[in-house]
C-alpha cells in the first residue's frame, strides 16, 4: 500500500529569516527558523523576553483560539502560529527551533505563501530518523451547532473544507485536495485571510487588528459583492482556500503526519482544537505506524505494541491510554 509520506524526519538545511508585523499588535516582528535535532518536534522561542524558554507546537500548549491560534507556556504566549505551521507541515519539516522577538508571528501577506518561499530557501536535510504515522481507522467528530469537523480513514491526508456565508461574494464554497507540498503552496499556501470591513472597525475599536491592512487581509465590502483590496481575489474561490490552510496549520499541532480524510464544514480554530482532544479521548479510533527497513522501498508497519498516546513535548503529559467510544 502506497502512502504519499516521507519516511525519514526532516529539519532545515540551514537558518532563514523574515521580518513582518503582527496582526492585531502592529508592532515589527522578526522571526528566524532554524535546524533541529531528530526527535525534538517544532518549538518557538521569545528572544524578546531574555530567556529560551521553549514552547512547543503542541495541541496541549493551546491556550486561545480566538481569531488565530496561540500557544502557551507558562506566562510565554506565542499566536497566529497557524499559517507558519501550515507552511512546516506542507514542507514536511519535523523538526525545527523558531525564534521571534515578539509575541505573534508575523502576519506577511496574510497566507502562508511567503513562509513556503522562506521554507524553499532554506532547504531541507534529511535526518536519520523515520517517522511515525497517525493513520485513522475509525471516524472521529465534532459537532458545535451548525458546524462539524471528522476525520475518516483514509489512504494518505486529504482535506475537504466547505464554508457558508449567505452573501453574493462568497456564498457557499467547497475545496477539496489531497496535501503535499506541490499542491499546497500552488492550490492553498497564497490564500489569504478575510474579513468584512465592519468587523475590522469593531477590532480596531477594541485596539485589535492594528497591523491590519489591505496588503495582509482581504477586506470584504459593505454590500457583500466585491472587496476592497484593488489586487482583488487571488482565486474565485480564496476564502474557503484560506480556512483549508487554516485547518492544515491547526491540526499540524498533533505532532505526527496524518493518513485520514479531514471534513470540516464551517469550522474554525475553536472546533479544530476540539478534534484535536476528541482524538486523544478515542484511541481506538487511530494507530501508530511506523517506517521501517526490512528491505526497499520502506515500508509502513504498525508501531509495538505500547500505550496509546499522541506524542508529547513534555514529560507527564500523558493522554488517556484506556479504550474511549468514538466519537459519532
């Protein structure tokens, strides 16, 4: 059976740097990723705060979905991490250090196309080690009213993604792919984030969105038919594109590649942690495995026998090894 997954771990062939500003703080940023040793996950780094205190990019180190994602450690916060994220995992980058002298990571254009161009600078190294595989082998969801998300079985990570607005702009939008990373930064990676222009004064009212501009947000009109932004839309379709690349970016934060389709219907950062945690309550649903050499070409097999577990940054940080019901 043929998986579209790279069997070794991969770090950055070297250092790349950007600077940009912060979405909703408006101040500069400067953020350099950097190489990492086999085994050691992706993990970012405040150099604003005196201090290298890791934070790991964990669904456990979550501590605020509300308008982007942020991870915690302690009193360190890190947010907007989901488009960086999104760009690590289409690159299949495992392993890395990501330093930032500011508290968001930078919202660039508002996709995550130059955080690919960064990637693709950079380079990748090949590591020793082989990866494990979450493959799914019975549904797992979530339901929030009007909204779901599941992951189903599936021979390699396919998203699809539809959303529903009810205006003449953006109606309703459905997108579908199978991820790697050539179908990513061409399909997905340039989407950009949105938002209609009366919200943006409501957060710009409560001192939010002060980096907010037409260069890094697609600001949807007053009568719903058209947007601001004078480039206009980068595909017919950019806005469900963009909650696809949400989505990758989110539940990279399980640790592992993927083998599962993903189907999220008006979903959003709140409901992609929730499956998150349903998938650490249901370990019967999911399995380990692993790449090994018996011969060429490798070859998946299932991980030995061991207590069900997403992996974890820290030690202690156990989930449930008891079988727990799926979710329907």
């Amino acid at each position: 059976m043929a998986f579209n997954v790279d069997p070794h771990q991969h770090t950055v062939a070297q250092p790349v740097s950007c600077c940009g500003i912060g979405l909703h703080s408006g101040k500069a940023v400067n953020l350099t990723i950097k190489p990492a040793a086999e085994n050691s996950g992706i993990h970012f780094f405040r150099s604003d705060l005196g201090k290298k205190n890791a934070i790991p990019a964990r669904m456990e180190q979550i501590v605020d979905t509300t308008l982007a994602t942020t991870l915690g450690s302690g009193k360190e916060r890190v947010s907007t991490t989901e488009h960086l994220m999104a760009a690590l995992h289409s690159a299949g980058i495992d392993n890395a250090e990501i330093e930032l002298d500011g508290h968001e990571v930078p919202i660039m254009d508002g996709s995550a196309g130059p955080f690919v161009q960064l990637l693709d600078a950079a380079g990748r190294k090949r590591q020793r080690s082989l990866r494990k595989v979450i493959r799914f082998t019975k549904p797992v969801s979530c339901v929030s009213g009007d909204k779901f998300i599941r992951i189903e079985p599936h021979d390699g990570f396919k998203i699809t993604g539809s959303i529903s607005f009810g205006t003449e702009l953006i109606s309703d939008q459905s997108y579908s792919l199978d991820l790697s990373h050539a179908r990513f930064a061409r399909e997905i990676a340039q989407a950009r984030t949105f938002g209609f222009v009366e919200q943006v004064e409501e957060l710009w009212r409560n001192g939010l969105a002060l980096g907010c501009t037409l260069e890094n947000v697609i600001a949807i009109h007053w009568d719903r038919r058209s947007v601001l932004n004078e480039d206009g839309l980068r595909f017919k379709d950019e806005f469900v594109r963009h909650k696809v690349l949400d989505l990758i970016g989110d539940l990279a934060l399980l640790g592992s590649p993927i083998l599962g389709h993903v189907i999220a219907s008006r979903s959003g950062h709140a409901l992609h942690h929730s499956l998150m945690k349903a998938v650490a309550d249901a370990p019967d649903c999911w399995e380990y495995v692993e790449f090994r050499k018996p011969g060429q070409p490798h070859v998946l097999t299932p991980a030995k026998p061991r207590k069900k577990r997403l992996p974890v940054s820290l030690p202690g940080l156990l989930f449930p090894a008891a079988p727990a019901p799926c979710p329907a």
